[in-house]
C-alpha cells in the first residue's frame, strides 16, 4: 500500500500530553492519544495505519492468496452488505473474506452483534428473516437519540467535565456516513482484494462512526474516514 502521501497533521499529539493535564490539555490528550477513540479518528487525520507482523509483512508477497467460498460469491455477497447498510437496522458490517463470515450490528439489539456465514447470507428469504428493514434516515436519528440519551441520562455524573465537554460537543456536530457514499465503499472492498500480493483480508464499516477499516494479508490495517476511502482505494490500486 502507498504510504508515502503525507496527510494533514493535528496540532498536537498524544506525546504532547502532559502527566498531570489541566482540563483542556485532557480534551487534546482525550481525541489525539487513541488509534481511533470515542471521538472517532484524531483531527486532521483522513487514515491512520497500524503495522502487524514484521514476518507476515516481509512474506506477504509470497503468499499467494487463495480463492475463499465468498470469493467466488463476491459480487452477491457485497451487494447483499450494501442493502444491509442501506436498508435495514444494521449499523455496522464487517466482512471477513478469508473466513467467510459476515459480522453485522442493528439498531434493534445494539449491544450485540451477529455471524452470518456469507453464502447462507445470499440465499433465498435469509435476509429476510434475520433482517428488518428500517428507512435510512430514521436509523440514523434512533442512533443519535440513543447516544443522546446515554450521555444526558442518570449516568452523566460519572463522566468526568472534560468527556461532559467533548461528548456535548460531538452530539452537536456528528454527521453519520453519507448513504450515498455506502455502495461505493462497499464494492471498493472487492477492488482492494484483488491487489496482487497485497490483498484484503477483512473490511469493517460504520455508519455511526463514518469509518472503515480495512486489513490486509501483509498484516497492516488502516482505517479511513469513510468520505475519503474512494480516493484512499484510488491512490493505492493499480
């Protein structure tokens, strides 16, 4: 993958975190020190890249991927994540290409997820029976009235000022994933398999977050802001 492009850079980092930080330099330390924290990816940032395995990584192009069963099923089972995202509860996906499983998370049981073998996935009726279908927008808005009422309920009096100060104004600013931008990323994912010798391992996509993460078989991962992943596949693919 091309790492090379510089991306904006946030004013400060988490090494700049002090031991002891006053209120607003924990506000800094609270969005900057996490890979991608409750607040999502650190200002600035359009991806960020995590290193793996050194061995995987220096073997990676000796490493012929195999054709897994959702390989061959590729074009049916993404279509099928692009409803699912579009047209029901679910919130977030992750598909796992080497195990074929599709992992999803619906605003009807938000604390839990499911596994779905991916071809089950793509048979007659199984969508229909596992999945509500719910308008996009109301989805959206059950998430941010959800959100809001944890942050606002009995148990703010836990949450320290500075989270109080960033939650309140997060609620105020969050913007989900564009439905529009949905089928793009997730027929991207298929473009990102088919890189030789650097191929796509798993994908996972959040609507609520506006993320997703992408891991490749060289043991690297990357998450990206989900209004920025068409250019991100565009400079990184053939």
């Amino acid at each position: 993958m091309n790492t090379t492009r510089e991306q904006i850079r946030a004013s400060q980092s988490a090494n700049s975190c002090s031991t002891l930080p006053d209120e607003d330099d924990k506000n800094l330390c609270v969005i900057h020190e996490a890979i991608v924290g409750t607040f999502g990816l650190p200002p600035g940032k359009l991806f960020v890249s995590i290193k793996g395995d050194p061995t995987l990584r220096e073997t990676a192009s000796l490493r012929l991927r195999q054709e897994s069963r959702i390989d061959l099923e590729a074009g049916k089972v993404l279509e099928t994540c692009d409803w699912l995202l579009r047209k029901t509860g679910c919130f977030s996906i992750y598909v796992g290409f080497n195990s074929s499983e599709v992992r999803t998370e619906s605003v009807f049981n938000p604390f839990n997820y499911e596994i779905h073998d991916a071809i089950a996935l793509i048979q007659p009726g199984y969508v229909e029976r596992h999945f509500v279908q719910v308008p996009y927008q109301k989805k959206m808005k059950i998430i941010g009235r959800v959100r809001n009422s944890v942050q606002t309920g009995p148990l703010r009096e836990y949450l320290p000022p500075h989270w109080r100060t960033l939650m309140d104004r997060q609620r105020e600013e969050w913007k989900p994933m564009a439905k529009k931008d949905i089928k793009q990323v997730v027929q991207s994912l298929n473009r990102l398999r088919g890189i030789e010798g650097f191929y796509l391992r798993n994908a996972a996509i959040s609507l609520s977050q506006g993320i997703v993460r992408a891991s490749f078989n060289c043991d690297g991962t990357y998450i990206v802001a989900a209004d920025y992943f068409q250019q991100f596949v565009e400079e990184n693919t053939p």
